[in-house]
C-alpha cells in the first residue's frame, strides 16, 4: 500500500480512521507492506486506529516526512502484535523525517517474533509513538507512561511499550 500525503501553507488536515488495520497473513506471502509520502507545509494531525499484526503475519511500514516553511506535524502511531493470545507476528517500521532538507529524525521501532527484543519471558508486543513538530503545536496530552524525548533541531518523539495496547 502507498500513501501519499501533502498539506499546503494555510492548510489543516486531520486524518483519522473508522476501525484498526488487520495485517494478516497471505496465500502466497507472509508480509505486507506500507510506504507513507509526505510533504507538510500546513498542519497535519495523523492519528489512525491502531494497527493489529495478527497470526504469522509480518508487516513492515516506511513513512517518509518532509516538513517545509512552517509545517507543524503530529505524527502518532499505535501497533498491537497479535490478536487474544497470539505472539508470533512481526511487526517493523522506519520513519525518516527532514525539515528544510536536513535531518529531523531518523527512528526504526520493531516488535514481536524475530524482533532484537524478543523474549519468551517478557517482551513488548504494543507501542505507541508519536512525533510533534515544534513541540508545542498540538494540545492533546501525552500519556504519562511514555518516553519523552527532545529531537536536537526541535519537536518531540514519545514512546511506549508493553504488551497491551491501553483500552
């Protein structure tokens, strides 16, 4: 799947989603697949229902961001590795993000079966995280469980794990 996404000066986009995504696996291939494009000059406000990697399924998501002028960004995404009592999924995703051609943050999170924090005793199998660009552009609070980190050319990337996501 590919998905392109440009919000032009003076613009406003909220992007949000009626149900979860279900990665599940297929006949011919375990793996699917999902390329983010985008291009921020106005606000943007992504915050879709969580992603759900169910069964043996792998899935392995890229976004590219590209923030211009005085693009302001709230980036947030939720991933849970399996359905009730399933654990071998395998979810990884990379997010590549400049501001006027420099680099903002380079982050890759990866979770469940095969992932470098894999563990039979305790190991991850939800997260949530989420990039703000500036810092201060959306009022929506951030839980209180998360990491919060400042990014050297400004914004924040918060994260969380455990094994369920909360609600």
């Amino acid at each position: 799947m590919r998905i392109r996404v440009i919000v032009e000066r003076g613009a406003q986009l909220r992007l949000r989603s009626a149900a979860a995504t279900v990665a599940l696996p297929g006949v011919d291939t375990l793996t699917s697949h999902a390329h983010w494009e985008i291009d921020v000059t106005g606000t943007l406000d992504v915050d879709l229902e969580p992603t759900v990697v169910a069964a043996s399924a792998r899935h392995l998501s890229h976004a590219t961001l590209r923030l211009h002028d005085d693009g302001r960004v709230r980036l947030r995404e939720r991933v849970q590795i399996g359905r009730c009592n399933e654990r071998e999924g395998f979810w990884s995703s990379s997010l590549q993000a400049d501001r006027h051609g420099r680099p903002l943050l380079r982050h890759r999170v990866e979770l469940g079966a095969g992932s470098l924090a894999d563990d039979v005793i305790a190991a991850p199998r939800a997260t949530i995280s989420e990039l703000r660009y500036p810092a201060t552009a959306f009022t929506d609070a951030i839980d209180a469980r998360s990491t919060v980190l400042a990014l050297a050319g400004g914004g924040t990337l918060s994260t969380w794990q455990a094994d369920r996501l909360p609600g």
